[in-house]
C-alpha cells in the first residue's frame, strides 16, 4: 500500500503551491475590489486579476487539470482522478479564485466532461471548446422549484418536439453560474415522453442564453449571501422555448443516464475541494488561537480549544483518505464501481468540514461571523452541498441498501 504522490503529481503540486504562494493568495483582496467596481457584479470573470491568474496558470500548465486521461485530443493535464485530487485539494484553500484561475470551477468542469461525452462534433466546436479555452460560461439546469429535483425523475420542464424543433416550458431554480452575462449557454434537463419507463422519460438539451422565451428571473441567495463571487444561482423561466433538435445531447430518454455520468465526477471534485477549505480553516483557527489571550492565558494553552484542532485533524485526515481511496477507485474499477465510495464522501465531507468551520469561528468569536476572515462565507457555501448533486439522505439510502444487500450475500455465502 503506497501513500506516496507519484512524480508527476509532486511536479504538478510544487507548481500548484508556488502559483498559490506567489499570485493566488496575493490576488484575493485584489479580487474582491475589483468585482465591488464591477458595473455587473456578477460579472466576475471580467475582473483584470482573474485574466491575469489565468494567463499565468495557462503559461504554466496548470490548466483544464480536471479532465481525465480517457479525454483524449482536448487541452487539459490529462490527469487520473487521484492525481487531480491532490490539486483540486490545493485551490480550495481560495474557492472562490483558484478554480476559476485552472478553468477548474463548476459547473463549467461537468459541462464540459458532459460536452465531450456525449455531444455531437458540431455541439463541440459551438461550446465546448470556447468552454475549453475559457472564453465563456455555462450553466446546467436541473433542479425546479415545483417538485422534489433530489428524485431527477420527477423533472416536470417539458421538452415538446415540433418539427425540427424543440420547444421548452416549465421552472428551473438553483441554476449556478446563470447570473454571470458570461453564462451563454444552459443545459437543461426535461421530460421529452412522460408515458416512457421511468428513466427514459427525460432528455437534455443545449439552449443558448438568448435563445428567446428563456428569462433569468432572480438571484438565489444562500443564507443572506448572494454568492456574486460564483456567478451567483438563478431562478429561470422557460416559455415556448425553440431549440434545434440538433441541440439534443446524446438521445431521447438519455437525460438520466447523462445526468448520472455527469454527477459523479462532479461529486468528487466537490469533495476534493472542500478538504482544502477545511486545511485554510485549521490554518485560521490555529493562527487565532495563539495570537488571543483570554482569561491571562493565550487560546492555545484553553483546553477545550486544543481539543477542537486535535478533532479537527483527525477528522480531515480520515476523509482524505476516504476521498483518495474513492479517486483511486474510480480510476481503476471505474465510477460505477466506485459507486458506494463516491457516496460514502458526498456524506461524510460537508458534515466533517462543516464542523471543522463550526470550531474555526467559535474560535475566532465574533469576528468568525463577520466578512473579515470569509469562515462565514465558507459555512454558507458548503452548507450546500448537503444538497448539491443529491441530498444526504438520498446518498444514505442507496448506501444502506447495498450494505445491507452485501451483508445478505456475505450470511448466504
């Protein structure tokens, strides 16, 4: 059992790290100024320093680093998931800048992977490879606020066709990135037969932004943050909707199915990501810890404080280990069959990084609540993804189904 980072993983996180040092970490206060003088705030992709960390991180390699090996003859590192999880790992340590400096930030990653898989070459040269290159946005459009979207059968936005046409009604909310101008294109999630078997009743298609009858109604906020930084979350409209049905991804009733394929790498890099924003916590917490003195004594040297950074290691350590396990995994058995690990992380890392931020701004007081140390912010932000790409307990149920499905075979055996 080897622990260790192969060479090209050391190479590419020395580089990673340096950038982070020298540029990212330097460029954060620079960000948040430049996108407070935004005309369009959530226009942050247009702000000078992201250009600038873009530039570099291109010049330097470290771009597209989420694309897998298998997607040959597209711009990326061609990484495996375990060597991108120690770099994915590095730029949550600053989530809201460092993916968007890779072209590692979501939901343009899926996208793109969702593009390269199933679009046609003609839907490639249109999107994905702007997308590639950085150029603009995307936005993939799923959930809605008229049914329980943790069941994606339930998906009521109809998708009619009519000739050579598409045409779309229905309600989509929670929609990330559709805030940003730079958003041009939606893939959109719909029932397309809803007298076909379960599954096969939905399809997705590519509707570009100023497609007419699409309207961005309003931005979603998140416990009183409207997550500008991000590209903000959209509630959008659709009203005889026309598309191409050249626009169609992959087949009718394959909406499913290309749903699935997008979630779980998707999943994944989530958690990835998250370890680092608990790493930047413990940092924090630690860093607070010794510069206050309450009660004639530094926080440090308070018991129970030392109490929350032991726990707070060991916890992030064991989810490391569970999220490279799943990484490896995925490589080598394949994402189906990495199918329980992939779950067994998407419950475990936001209530273990939750709570490591829980005990960062306790420790920090009142300031931990404030803009000033962004732990708040963090919190709000992984709060999330107890419901991004399914909710804790859809994942538990279909964990504990199989558990119990291999313990039955295991007695019967």
């Amino acid at each position: 059992m080897d622990f260790g980072f192969d060479a090209r993983t050391e190479e590419l996180r020395a580089d990673l790290l340096d950038l982070m040092d020298t540029h990212v970490h330097p460029a954060e206060p620079v960000f948040h100024e430049q996108l407070a003088q935004l005309d369009d705030r959530w226009a942050w992709d247009s702000t000078p320093v992201l250009g600038e960390l873009r530039t570099e991180a291109r010049r330097r390699g470290l771009w597209n680093l989420f694309l897998p090996g298998e997607h040959a003859g597209v711009e990326g590192a061609g990484l495996t998931n375990l060597q991108y999880a120690a770099l994915a790992e590095i730029t949550g340590r600053s989530l809201h800048l460092a993916p968007a400096a890779l072209n590692c930030a979501a939901p343009d990653t899926g996208n793109m992977e969702v593009l390269h898989m199933f679009g046609t070459p003609e839907q490639k040269e249109r999107w994905l490879t702007p997308l590639l290159a950085g150029e603009i946005r995307s936005a993939f459009a799923m959930t809605e606020p008229d049914v329980a979207s943790s069941d994606a059968t339930n998906i009521q936005l109809s998708i009619v066709r009519d000739g050579d046409e598409y045409v779309l009604n229905g309600r989509k909310w929670w929609i990330t990135g559709a805030m940003n101008p730079g958003c041009e294109i939606f893939i959109v999630m719909g029932k397309t037969d809803p007298s076909a078997e379960r599954h096969r009743q939905q399809s997705m298609v590519l509707v570009p932004r100023d497609t007419p009858g699409l309207e961005v109604v309003r931005p979603m906020h998140v416990f009183g943050y409207d997550d500008h930084e991000h590209g903000g979350h959209a509630e959008l409209s659709f009203t005889d909707v026309r598309v191409p049905v050249a626009n169609l991804i992959g087949e009718e009733g394959g909406g499913f199915g290309v749903a699935q394929a997008r979630l779980g790498p998707g999943r994944i890099h989530h958690c990835m990501r998250s370890i680092g924003v608990a790493e930047r916590a413990i940092e924090l917490m630690c860093a607070r810890a010794e510069s206050r003195v309450a009660f004639g004594r530094p926080l440090a040297q308070q018991g129970v404080v030392r109490d929350w950074i032991a726990e707070s290691r060991v916890r992030l350590e064991q989810l490391r280990l569970l999220v490279l396990k799943t990484a490896w995994l995925m490589d080598t058995v394949g994402n189906r069959g990495a199918h329980t690990e992939i779950q067994a992380i998407k419950i475990a890392t936001p209530a273990t990084v939750l709570d490591i931020l829980d005990k960062a701004i306790q420790v920090h007081g009142a300031g931990g609540l404030s803009q000033d140390f962004d732990l708040a912010n963090a919190y709000a932000g992984l709060r999330t993804l107890r419901f991004a790409d399914g909710p804790d307990e859809v994942h538990k149920n279909a964990l504990a189904k199989a558990e119990l499905a291999r313990q039955a075979a295991r007695r019967q055996a």
